[in-house]
C-alpha cells in the first residue's frame, strides 16, 4: 500500500529530511518541548514507565527530519515525532499487513490521529510486506518492542537480521537505527521470540553490525533487575515491568 498523505502537507516538506543533528543541550530541549505538548495529555501518563526522553535522545531526532515509526502501536511514539521534527518532518507509521490485522484499533486509531491538523506531518501505511518501504530516504528507523516478532511465522519470519539489512538501506549515511525490546536470558538467541516474545541483545547487536551499523550507544533506563527473563511478556506477574534494552545503530557517513 502507499502511503497516505495528508493533503495539508507542502510537497516541498518530503523533500526534506536532511537536516543536521541538534547538539545535544538543544536536543533534548526540543524533546522537552515535545513532551509538553498540551495534546499529549493521555499519553503524558505512561511518561514515567517508558522514559521518553531518554530514548529519543538516542536517536538524535531533529526538525525537518524523516523518522519511520515501525510497528507503531497506538502511536505514543509517533505523536513525539511529529512534534520534534515539525511541519517541514516527516512521521511514517507502518504496519506489515500481518501485524495490522491483529491491530485493528491502534490502526483506525492512528489513522484518525493523522487525519488531524495538529498531525498533519504523519502519514500511515500498511504495506503487504513485513519488511517496511518508505518514499524517500531516512533520518531515524525506530522499532519499539517489535523487532523480535521478524523471526516469527505470523510474519513469514523474514528474520530480524532481515529488518536490520533493510533498515541500514533505507537509512540515509549518518541516520539511526532504533530498538527496543523486552531481553532474554543471556544466550538464548532468538529461541524464545515465538513464545516469550524476548530476545537477546548479543544478537541484536550482532545482526545490525552485521547489516554494516555502527552501534551508537544505548539506555538502560528500561532495564529491571527483578524479569526473570523466563516469563512470557504478556504474563500478568511481568506485563508492563519487563527487563528491555533500547540500542541505538548509526548508518556510517553523513554529517555528525
């Protein structure tokens, strides 16, 4: 499927997106800006378990830029997007057709947001494929507790290491690559992404440098010293408190 574009956008802001990073005390004031946006009232309420700010920060988001939100949920990262990289940015939220059928809400949800004038910079998509395209290169690939799903049936288990390959393409030279994801006991690899919906970061940082990444950093903001790492995510004991990594991956080249 194409993308859905809000008529409202200039042609000229998609041609956009090469915009320098913002140093990081300016960074994170555009961030704060963000989060204090009055229409992120509902979502300000899961600020304290999932750390916003820390984790945007990794990927050096900055005005003008294109920012692919993968797998989007019920968009709580996509508002920010949109509020950092303003009307000359560009948000895209994507769902491989698989997944969007298990999320018919977020989806009708996400679709009504980016029909509004104060999202007017994002634009949804289901796209028949698990690995995602977008319609021009990118600043920031961003994948939030999804990355572990590519190695699944209900998929076509494409493979993470797919989704690293692909996203190190669509990325322009200098952009992040973005991942979240609930850890697994050191060692497991990916045995337990069907059925804990963990995985282990050792891979994860294995299979994006393999794909040629350079690992940028990380925040252990979302680590929890109590996870088991045993448990399935979904389990009542754990949900909502799981153990996570968040990685940050840089395209080498560009203007730093």
């Amino acid at each position: 499927m194409r993308f859905s574009l809000n008529p409202l956008i200039p042609a000229t802001a998609l041609l956009l997106g090469m915009a320098a990073p913002v140093h990081a005390a300016g960074a994170r004031t555009v961030i704060d800006q963000a989060l204090a946006d009055p229409s992120r009232a509902t979502d300000r309420r899961q600020d304290a378990q999932r750390h916003p700010a820390e984790l945007v920060a990794l990927a050096h988001v900055a005005r003008g830029q294109n920012v692919l939100d993968l797998i989007p949920g019920g968009g709580y990262w996509t508002r920010i997007f949109s509020r950092i990289v303003g009307p000359t940015g560009h948000v895209y939220a994507v769902w491989p057709n698989a997944y969007a059928k298990l999320a018919t809400r977020d989806v009708t949800g996400l679709r009504k947001t980016a029909a509004s004038q104060a999202y007017r910079n994002v634009a949804v998509a289901i796209q028949p494929q698990a690995l995602p395209t977008a319609p021009t290169l990118l600043d920031v690939v961003w994948t939030s507790q999804n990355y572990h799903d590519y190695a699944d049936p209900f998929l076509g288990s494409p493979g993470p290491d797919a989704l690293a390959r692909d996203a190190f393409r669509l990325l322009r030279p200098g952009g992040y690559f973005i991942v979240i994801d609930h850890r697994s006991a050191a060692g497991r690899g990916m045995v337990d992404t069907d059925t804990l919906h963990r995985i282990d970061p050792v891979i994860v940082r294995r299979q994006a440098e393999a794909a040629g990444f350079v690992f940028a950093g990380e925040s252990r903001v979302l680590a929890n010293a109590s996870d088991p790492l045993t448990t399935k995510v979904f389990d009542p004991a754990i949900r909502g408190r799981t153990s996570q990594f968040a990685y940050a991956f840089r395209k080498p080249g560009g203007v730093r």
